[in-house]
C-alpha cells in the first residue's frame, strides 16, 4: 500500500512539472491507528502507509489517525479535520532541522519527538504555535478560531494581538484571527463556549480515545460534560494476531421474579366513644329543728348528792 502511494504520488508530481522534483514523495512518518476513515493525497491511509511531505490528511466526521513522524514526534488528527505537513528537513542524526504542520481545520493533539524545540512550528489561522519540550492539544475551528491546552511542558502561541506563554498543566488561550486573544487560563466549560462547540476539544472530553501512551490529562473537562470515564470505551491495544478459540456459551439471562401484589390497606379501627361523666350526688339536706320553732330544753342539772356521815370511832378491845 505505500509503494503504491508513493507511486501515485511521484506520478502526480511528475504529470504537473515534467520531472520529478528531489524530494517530492520523501516519507516522513507513517500511520500507527486509522479509525473510520482517513485520507491522504493518493486516497483512503491504513495502518503502516507512509505520509509523505507537503500531503494533506484529513478525516471524516467519525475518523481518527494517529501518525509517527521519523524523529519521534506524534500528531493525532481527530474528528473533521484537516492537516497539511507543510515542511520536513530530516537530518541523519533521527532529528529534524524543522518540521511545520498547517492546520486547516478540527482538533489534533502533539507530541513532541528527539528533535530541538525550536525546529517544531504549528501554523493555524490565527497565529503560530511554539512548541517547547510538549504535549498539547489545539482546535482550530471553522471561522479559524483557535485553541491550544497546555497538558505537560510549556508552549506559546503569537498572533496579529501578541503573544502568550503557556507554563502550566491545563493552560488555554483562545485567539481569532482578527487578532482578539484571551488570558491564559484554565481550561473549563467556558472555554467550549467561547468557541461554540462543545466536541471542540474530544480527546479532553473523552469523545474520542487515544491509544496507549498518546493520553494525557482530561483537565476535568469529562466531568463537566457530564461523561463518565469508567463508562467510554477501553483505548485500543496494538493487534496481535493469535489462533482462534472456542467461545464459552452464553448464559440463559433468568426472567424478572413477578412482582408481589400489595397488600390491601386494613381500615383503621373506629375510635372507642368517650365514658359520660357520672352525675354529681345531691347535697345532703340540713336536719330540721324542733317543733314549735323552739329549741330542746337543756336537761336540769343533777342535784347534788348530800355528804355521808362520819362513822364514829369503835370502842378499843382490852386484853
């Protein structure tokens, strides 16, 4: 497959200049992960076809390619975008003496390879990306809006209205063509916002995966969105191809137990009506007086009872 796009490619090149220009098919990196679909200059890419310089590669609107450049350096293209490798100078140390990448459109994510910081240079609409011993994420969208989320390392980004530094992990500018650029700040939901698109930047959010060794922080933006990581699909591992095996049956799923009808509700008992309080006795009435109006006459007094007589002394006995 890549020695029939480099054909192609050199066949291209020599129908428009009459001669084949040095260089014209040179490869400078190669394909690692091809999802959905992603083309190059001769058609549909696959896994281990070369890309080639000043080619242009672009994915559909479900597609992802994952690309190794000669030195190291990787570019992940994401969903609906478009890349060109604008200029590679590879020397023979496995460096390169400038590697420029133009994006068009969509959202990439970069990794930066063995080469000097300042041979990497990333061109968008709005301004120019400076890498520096990195790992970033940038957007460019439709209107050439542009962001770029620091993830490890430090970049800066310089536009029509100056330049800003990114030091920290999560660092974002957002700038428009027009020269218009934004404090660096964290990267948040206002960031999506801003640029109108909430699948602004999907290998952040989570809507788009990343193989082994490519991640890098999400920034809490899965959070916000409200997507639950445990809940995406595992990142793909490199393909190995092994004997096929049996598959173990799959179990019978066991029906849903019935559901128990309620219970009537018992009426509530009716409440005992209250004892009538017993009726006060009647006062006793008052003992009448005596007949007549008068009262009982009081008993006389008992007379006295007369003194008895002394007994008068007895005789004295003589013996």
């Amino acid at each position: 497959m890549s020695y029939l796009r480099r054909a192609v490619i050199a066949a291209l090149s020599c129908a428009l200049t009459g001669s084949p220009p040095a260089g014209a098919a040179e490869p400078v990196g190669q394909a690692v992960r091809i999802q959905t679909e992603v083309r190059g200059a001769a058609g549909p890419l696959a896994v281990k076809d070369a890309v080639h310089r000043d080619e242009r590669i672009s994915t559909s609107r479900s597609g992802l390619g994952q690309f190794v450049f000669r030195d190291g350096s990787k570019l992940a293209v994401g969903a609906g975008s478009s890349v060109v490798i604008d200029r590679f100078v590879f020397d023979d140390r496995k460096t390169v003496q400038k590697l420029t990448i133009a994006a068009a459109k969509g959202t990439f994510r970069w990794i930066s390879g063995n080469s000097r910081h300042s041979a990497y240079r990333i061109l968008t609409p709005a301004g120019t990306i400076g890498v520096r011993g990195t790992i970033f994420d940038f957007y460019v969208g439709g209107d050439g809006t542009t962001a770029v989320v620091l993830l490890s390392g430090a970049a800066d980004f310089c536009g029509p209205g100056g330049c800003r530094q990114l030091t920290r992990r999560c660092d974002c500018v957002v700038a428009k063509p027009n020269g218009a650029m934004s404090d660096t700040g964290p990267v948040n939901r206002g960031t999506l916002s801003a640029l109108g698109n909430q699948q602004a930047l999907p290998f952040l959010s989570g809507q788009q995966r990343l193989s082994s060794g490519w991640s890098g922080s999400g920034c809490g933006l899965a959070a916000v969105l409200q997507i639950r990581p445990d809940k995406l699909p595992p990142p793909p591992s490199p393909r190995v191809d092994a004997p096929p095996t049996a598959t173990e049956p799959e179990q019978p799923v066991k029906p849903p137990k019935p559901h128990k009808p309620h219970k009537h509700h018992k009426p509530d008992r009716p409440d005992r009506p209250d004892r009538p309080d017993r009726p006060d006795r009647p006062d006793r009435p008052d003992r009448p007086d005596h007949p007549n109006g008068h009262a009982r006459p009081d008993r006389p007094d008992r007379p006295d009872r007369p003194d008895r007589p002394d007994r008068p002394d007895r005789p004295a006995r003589w013996h």
